[in-house]
C-alpha cells in the first residue's frame, strides 16, 4: 500500500500548482464531457520482419555449369569461414525473431522505447546489421562468373523486324500480300492477299493463279495480264505482308514447341519466342533443318561478340530449328572486359579466349597467366603461363590448347603505389609526392608549400615501412632542420610519411578561472603573456563588482595562496596569470540587480515593474495603484519562477520513476510462465497506465501559487525577477465539467447547492463517480464534499475507471493509482487553457 500512497500524494502535490484560469477552454470540455471514451493507445510498429529481411541479398540461381566453376574454383577458407557464420546467425536471428512478433503487439509506448529499449529488440536487430556485414563481405570476395549470352533472352520479342528486301526468287503462297498499282489509261490501285487457292481475282482481269510461283514470275504475270487488257499504262507490283509458317523450335530451349512466324523472319525471332536456349544449351552449334532435309549451322557468338549478321533463311512451314547440348565450356576471370563461362569449339586455344572475353584490362599485368584445370589423377592443379612481352604472349597463348572446365585467370598489376612519399599534418598542402632520386625532408616540406602557422618545432616525425606492421619511427627537430642542419635533413625512402604537428596538438592546455560579479564566470584557456585584465574583459565586469578581488595561485611547492588585489589598479591589472589560477571578484554590500514583475488584468496601473531584492508584493500592488473595483480577487493567478523549476522537476521525477516500474512490470510480465491471455491483458492494462503517463508528461506546469490577495500576511511575500500576476475580471458563472448530461457553464445564484447546479446540468450519468466530485475555486484551490459554491468555481464530475481482469487480480495499489492519475489529468486539461 505504500506504493499507491506515494504516488497518490505526488500527485495531488502537483495538480494544485498547475492551476492557471478560471475559464475553460471549449475544446477540453468536449474531450473531457466526451462519450467516456478513452483514447485508444497505439504501440509503435515495428518494421515488419519480411522489411528488415530484405537487408540480406538473395543470391541468384546458377546453372549446373556455373556452380561447377564457382563451387570448384571460388572456394577459399575465408569464405567458408563467412557462409559458416552467415548460417549461424541467421540460426540465431530466426530465434530472436520470434520474441520480436510476441512482443510486437505489447510495447508500453514509443518512449520507453527510446529510453529503455528492450533488450530482445535489439538483440534481433543487431543480428540483422551483423548478418548484412557479413552478406556484404562475402559479396565482396566471391567471383560468380556467369555463362555468356544467355541473358540477351531475357527481353520479350514477338517478332525481330525484317528489314531485307523480298528477293525476286521468294517463292508465293497462301497469306502473301500484293500491293497493285496502274497508271496510265486507268489509275488505281488495289490490296490483294493470295487466297487458299493460291490465286488472287483482280479487277477486269479474273482470277489469276499465283501458288508456287516466284515473287518475279506473279509480278510479270500481272503486269502481262493488264497490259493485255489496256493500252499505254504502268503497272507496279510489291509485296506487303508475308505469309506466316509453323516452325519447330526443339531441344535445349526454355519453351520448346511450334511457332508461327514468316517466312523471311530474322533468325532469332524463333529463338526469342522459346525464351531462347536453356543454359545446359548450345549458342555456338544451333542448326537449322529444313523440311527437305537440309541443315545449317547458326553461332550466336558471331553476333553477340564479332557483331555479324546472322544468314539469310527463308522458312517453311515444317522447319525445325534445333539447340543441342552445350559444348566445352572454360571460364575466364580477372583482368579482362568480359568476365565469364565462355563455350567453345574445337580448335579454338587461349588466345581466342581472351578475344571472346574483350581482351585485357589496363590493369592486366600481361607477364603471367594462371590457368586451373583437373588433372587424370583428378587433382586439382595449376599452370602458369610467364612470357616477357606481346609477340611472346601472343605466340604462347595460339599454343595454349584449354580443357573443357578449365579457368583461366588473369594476374592483375598489385594495387600498390611505388615510388611516392607522403606529407601529412600541418603543413599547407598534404598528400602524396613523387619520390625523387635524393629527395630530403626539406625537399618534401618544399613540395608541400611549406608549414604553416603554429607548427610545433621542436619534433616532426618520418614513418618508415618496415615490412611490419610497426613503422620505424625517425624523430626531426624542424627547428634546426629549417637552419640548415644537414643531421636532421635526411633522405627518403620509398613510403616514407613525414608527419607535422600543431603546438595545439603536443603542448599542454592550462586554465584560469573567474568567478563572482561577473557576467560570464567559469574557466577560460591560459594564454601565453594572459593577464588579469585580459581575463575580467573576457568574463566582462558587472556594475555590481567591487573593487577588491582575491586571486587564488597553486605553488607546486608551497601549496595553495591567495593574494587581494585591485581591479581599479592598473599595476594589478598587469598581473600575468599562471596556469590554474582562480579570481574571485567580489560583490558590493547592499546592490542588487534589477528584476522585473508583470501585473495583468484587473490593476488601476498593469504593466511591468522593476523590484530588488526583498520587494514585497504588497509593494509592487501599491506602485500600480491597487485593484479595479471589478476586480476578482479570488481569481487571482500568481505564478513564481522558482516553484516552476521545483513542479517540473517533481513531475519529471514522477514519471520517470512510474516509467521505470511500467517497464520492469512489462519486462517480468514477459518472462513469466502466464498463459496467453493472461499476458496479454496484463500488457492491456500496462499500456493504459502509461497513456495515462504520457498524457500527464505534457502537461506545461505554470509555477502556480495559490494565494489569497485579502490576507495581509501573503501580501508579505517576497517577488523575484519573473513572476507574473494576474487578477481577472469578476466573473458571474460555474462551470460543470466531465460525466454529466450537459457539461456546461451555468449563471452563478446565490444559494444553490452543489446538488442544484448537478440537476441543472442533467444529473451524472452512470459512468460518474459521484463519491469523487470536487470543486476547483478560481484561486486553484482544491475542495471535495458539500461545499459552498462560489462564482467562478468549476465542478469536475470525473468518470468511473474500471480495468478488466483475466483469471487474476490485479494488484490493488496500481488501480488507485490510475485512478487518481485520471483524476489529475482531467483537472490539469481544464484549467491550463
């Protein structure tokens, strides 16, 4: 029970403070007379798992051939090392996931998250970051070489366009499309499709028959037929659309099966149609056989790599266009345009190879060539190819015959830089420089543009590469270097890093400090020939500063004295301060500062007063004149600087500890051994008391004071810089406020009950709690039972708060303490506007 107690007694310590008007604004009325409806606490969503997933790349499928390249060749013992702790932790975030979902649904809210994250949550998602590092280092070191060409298949096309002129050999047929023009005695013009009977019927002609003929024989037939019919005319004959034929498109395709398409189509239109060839297929041996029997050969890689055309076809229907299975295959990687498994055919060697790969990077370093093969033993071994130019290269590698499986890699030039020095620090221009034969430090610091100001002089320091990891270091007094000293001038090496310090950088910092009738006390950096008239300008002197001053001195031997001065002497104004020294600058008896107080509303005189230290209120009202004859002194709102500072920190306090025992609440609720529904309304009825707690979080406290401006004896009070005072106008209304049938402002009569004004206002509803109804006076005050109701009060009827149980009681002490929480936030909302 003491629990409650504590908490019920901050509360209520608080709720009078924050009084601030005695009018209400209409906005907290509707929220507070509402439809008893909470609003509804909204748990922060946590990015679905499917979204932090998506960190980690899928790897793409390969084919049988190129996971026998990247299983047999790309394998190292750092990526084994990797993919085993990948599997790993992806073990271990699969299980932390499933604590995320649970707890997905429960969270107390978004700021005891910020503030207290759960240590589930970011155990998950710490191994989601840690297995997207190791994806993306393992990316980083794996060669995934892919089979040339086949991804030209990708891209959707129902017909490659024909651009060939009809030949006058091309043989008609049902389907083709004539285009016939005459000039002459007559004009005109017609469209004629060969019809199933291989004849077309033309205008003043007839039928003529067409099927079998060539595109050269109907145009002359034509032409024949009209000339014999009309004198002096033109006749133009072309073809427009072709007839289309089935083809079969067979073996290694990804869609095998018939196609329509015409009968001059582009070779590859049939290939695109079947999604082109399967992987496991040839591109290099893909034939054409023609329904009589007769068979072409079609190599994609004249194409796709030496950009020539592919041969003329003119299909039939029944043509059969066939990808058998793929041939040698030999991979290439490193220092070469087009990395990749590349197919290829007998008596092709290594110089062929690099031509299909586009040839060497500028990085390839040309003198060695490593090629891995499986040796009869079935071992895998290595052979490396060394030659000492192109000629010799170019002859080498037309005698190199590969093996079907074989890698080739090329060896590129080591990424490191050689012959190079370099200056860093502070020195006007950093970076690397050339490394000159008998170059010196001087030489570089030239090179350099120089050193620039505040250089420390006494060391510089030359990191020399050791072939270690430890540098050797070469210690330089720049001092004597600049005045010619050949000692210290010595000559580079190759790497050789010259580093330049800042006096900033090597020497130490000291303090001085200030403190008293200053505007800016604290420390300040000694600096060098620094006085104690530099360190009074820098805190800058206030009007209320004596003369007298003491400064304090650290003597390493003696110990610690201290020493009076003048501050209006010049002689000890000179003084030069010594590191840690301390200055106290001391106040004038009797002044003080001037502070200001505001007095609003219902004074003869409002405004703003100056005060001193000691001015009463009794004071300030006078010097405005005293009080309007409309003035509500009841109402008055006297707010205090100082007891804002100590009701924010109460109420911060207050949270934080209710925030604290919310979370270890939730965190014991989660590892206990509760059923489901147990849990979740225990986590139910956690989320209402911190909406509870966040609502009261917002609240501005204002300082308030409650004070009755009748009373000589308050009068009395002390002011400070800050406080307002504010009387309103005598007001001739109560307020009714919360679970009432009609919450609302009601002119005040002498007389009436707290029992009237409720019947007034339509009685309280059934949600009311009516053994908790209270009056707030328009001074703040707080009073409960059959009061007198005064002009100005507000009665707060507050609502019934029940919290569900589930096979359980819950604890007694945190009910009454949302209850009275409740209670608070409904009087705060009410009277802060």
């Amino acid at each position: 029970m003491l629990k409650e107690k504590i908490f019920l007694v901050l509360a209520f310590a608080i709720l009078p403070l924050v009084c601030l008007s005695q009018t209400i604004d209409q906005s907290i009325l509707e929220n507070i007379q509402g439809e008893g409806k909470s609003p509804v606490y909204q748990p922060q969503q946590i990015d679905s798992l499917e979204e932090k997933k998506s960190l980690v790349e899928k790897p793409e499928s390969l084919s049988t051939v190129e996971k026998m390249f990247n299983e047999k060749y790309m394998v190292t013992p750092r990526k084994m090392e990797l993919e085993l702790l990948r599997d790993s932790l992806e073990e271990r975030a699969k299980a932390e996931s499933l604590k995320v979902e649970l707890r997905k649904s429960y969270l107390v809210s978004d700021s005891l998250q910020d503030k207290y994250l759960i240590p589930a949550d970011t155990t998950y998602f710490n191994l989601r970051r840690k297995l997207y590092k190791v994806n993306k280092q393992l990316d980083s070191i794996s060669v995934k070489l892919r089979q040339f060409g086949y991804n030209m298949f990708e891209t959707t096309l129902k017909e490659m366009p024909v651009f060939t002129p009809v030949a006058d050999n091309y043989i008609l047929g049902p389907g083709d499309e004539l285009y016939i023009d005459i000039s002459g005695e007559i004009n005109n013009s017609w469209t004629m499709t060969i019809n199933r009977d291989g004849s077309i019927v033309l205008p003043y002609i007839g039928n003529i028959k067409l099927w079998g003929k060539t595109y050269n024989e109907g145009r002359k037939i034509i032409e024949e037929e009209f000339k014999q019919e009309f004198s002096n005319i033109e006749v133009s004959v072309s073809l427009g659309n072709l007839k289309s034929v089935n083809v079969f498109v067979m073996g290694e395709f990804n869609k095998p099966g018939v196609y329509n398409i015409t009968e001059l189509s582009n070779p590859l239109t049939p290939l695109f149609q079947a999604k082109g060839p399967k992987k496991s297929g040839s591109l290099r041996k893909i034939k054409y056989i023609s329904k009589n029997g007769t068979t072409r050969n079609i190599d994609l890689y004249k194409v796709l790599i030496e950009g020539k055309g592919l041969p003329s076809i003119q299909f039939s229907s029944g043509d059969m266009i066939l990808i058998p299975s793929i041939g040698k295959v030999v991979g290439i990687n490193g220092a070469v345009n087009r990395p990749g498994i590349y197919e290829l055919n007998s008596g092709e060697n290594l110089s062929d190879l690099i031509e299909m790969a586009g040839d060497f990077l500028p990085t390839a370093g040309k003198r060695r060539i490593r090629i891995e093969k499986t040796s009869p033993g079935n071992k895998k071994i290595v052979e490396t190819l060394n030659f000492e130019d192109q000629n010799t290269f170019k002859s080498i590698s037309k005698r190199t015959k590969i093996g079907n499986g074989d890698l080739v890699t090329i060896i590129e030039t080591p990424p490191y830089l050689h012959n190079y020095v370099e200056a860093k620090g502070n020195v006007n221009s950093e970076g690397t420089y050339q490394l000159k034969e008998g170059m010196t430090v001087l030489d570089l610091i030239k090179e350099a543009g120089g050193l620039r100001k505040g250089t420390y002089m006494e060391r510089a320091e030359i990191l020399r590469f050791t072939g270690t990891e430890f540098e050797k270091i070469i210690e330089i007094n720049l001092e004597k270097l600049l005045n010619g000293s050949p000692e210290e001038n010595i000559e580079l090496e190759e790497w050789d890093k010259l580093k330049v310090f800042t006096k900033e950088e090597v020497v130490e910092k000291f303090y001085v400090s200030i403190s008293g009738a200053v505007e800016k006390a604290g420390n300040y950096l000694l600096h060098p020939e620094m006085t104690v008239g530099d360190l009074l300008f820098a805190a800058r002197r206030l009007r209320s500063a004596k003369n007298e001053a003491e400064i304090f001195r650290l003597d390493y031997e003696k110990g610690l004295f201290s020493r009076r001065i003048n501050i209006d002497d010049s002689s000890d104004l000179k003084i030069k301060l010594e590191p840690l020294d301390y200055i106290s600058i001391k106040r004038k008896p009797y002044y003080t500062e001037l502070g200001y107080v505001t007095l609003n509303g219902e004074f003869k005189q409002p405004g703003q007063y100056p005060i001193k230290i000691g001015t009463t209120l009794k004071e300030v009202i006078d010097r405005a004149g005293g009080f309007t004859e409309s003035a509500y002194l009841e109402g008055a709102i006297f707010t205090k600087v100082s007891v804002r500072k100590l009701q924010d920190k109460a109420l911060k306090d207050l949270v934080q500890e209710t925030r604290i025992r919310l979370l270890a609440e939730q965190r014991a609720i989660m590892g206990s051994i509760a059923s489901e529904e147990e849990k979740t309304a225990q986590m139910k009825y956690i989320q209402i008391q911190q909406q509870e707690l966040e609502r009261l979080k917002k609240i501005q406290d204002p300082g308030r004071v409650i004070i009755n401006l009748r009373d000589p004896n308050q009068l009395n009070i002390t002011l400070e810089s800050g406080d307002k005072i504010e009387v309103p106008r005598l007001t001739q209304t109560v307020q009714i406020i919360g679970e009432v049938y009609n919450a609302t402002g009601i002119a005040y009569k002498k007389g009436l009950s707290l029992k009237d004004y409720l019947e007034i206002a339509g009685g309280p509803k059934p949600t009311a709690n009516t053994k908790e109804i209270y009056v707030r006076r328009a001074s703040g005050k707080i009073e409960k039972g059959a009061v007198e109701i005064k002009p100005g009060d507000t009665i707060i009827v507050p609502e019934k708060v029940q919290i569900g149980r589930s096979g359980w009681e819950v604890l007694s002490f945190t009910v009454d303490i949302l209850y009275k929480m409740g209670l608070a936030i409904a009087a705060f909302a009410a009277i802060t506007n």
